[in-house]
C-alpha cells in the first residue's frame, strides 16, 4: 500500500465537519429518540466521533455490509450482521464511511425498511457521487470527494490504514 505523502483531509478537518454534522442531526432530532446505526467496519471511527458531539439521546447499533475486494466494489453486497434493536416505529440514522456506488447503502437501507421505522436518514462523512451506480443520495454529507480511492480515519485498503488520523490517496505501484 503506498498513500500520497500529504493528506487529502487532515483529522482537524474531519473534527470540524463531525462538529457541524452533529449540531445539524441533533437540531433535526431534536425532539426524537435517534437510532444510530453504524455500517462496519469502516464508519466505526465516524460513529464514535459523531455520537459523542451529538446533544440528543441515541441507541447505538450495527450493520456488516461490504461490497469492496482491493480497490474495486464487487458489486454484491454482503450484509453479515444485522442490528438487534426492535425498529418499529423509531428514527434511523444509517452510518456511513463513504457513499460511492450507492449499492451498500441502498441495500442496508432496504433491510432497515423492512422492520418499519418512522423514519431512515443516511449520513455519510465521504460521497463520491461520481460513482454512483445505483440512485442513492446521504441526507448528511460531510465531504464530496472525487474519484479517487481514500485510505485512513477508519477506511482500509485490504484491511491496513484504519488507524491513521488523517485520510490518505492510494497510490497506483
């Protein structure tokens, strides 16, 4: 794995835009109990940062969706763990690193839908919508970014580069 020297977005600016999404998501839920539901691994990092900003109360659960092999989405979503909280009737909040082709939200918002909640919202920190195979818009957006495959603050290449603060291009060998 070999990442571009400089950072594309540095921590400082991601706890700056987590700060303001924060403030927007509890003004609209104000007066509502939210459930966040965090889609794994990589929004791990997003949600932990995201929930402790929050100024409203919140359940907390998670999804295992993934549809990526190397740098190329594989097309098929695999959804490998399932929240455990009853959703009837609640006020979802989907989690997500990066909203790319829109196939892994699309999916894990159709699964939430079956358990009929009152409401789903998707916030997605990352949004390339440049790559979108399937219609799918974040009502919360914390940066659009262009086509380019971004590794840190959570996000992996084959699984390396999750804990690095600030997010990174991959670099072509």
């Amino acid at each position: 794995m070999r990442l571009n020297e400089v950072p594309i977005i540095t921590s400082a600016q991601i706890e700056r835009r987590i700060v303001e999404l924060a403030g927007e998501i509890s003004r609209d839920y104000a007066d509502r109990e939210l459930v966040l539901i965090a889609v794994l691994k990589s929004s791990i990092v997003f949600a932990s940062d995201l929930m402790r900003r929050l100024t409203i109360p919140i359940l907390l659960d998670f999804v295992r969706a993934r549809s990526y092999r190397n740098t190329e989405s594989t097309g098929l979503v695999e959804c490998t763990y399932l929240p455990e909280q009853d959703l009837p009737g609640k006020h979802v909040l989907i989690l997500e690193d990066i909203l790319d082709t829109g196939r892994t939200a699309a999916t894990v918002v159709d699964r939430i839908r079956q358990e009929s909640p009152s409401s789903i919202a998707v916030c997605a920190l990352f949004d390339k919508p440049s790559r979108r195979k399937v219609p799918m818009t974040a009502d919360y957006i914390g940066f659009k970014m262009d086509d380019q495959f971004i590794v840190g603050y959570g996000l992996d290449y084959n699984e390396c580069g999750r804990e690095l603060p600030d997010v990174y291009v991959l670099e072509a060998d």
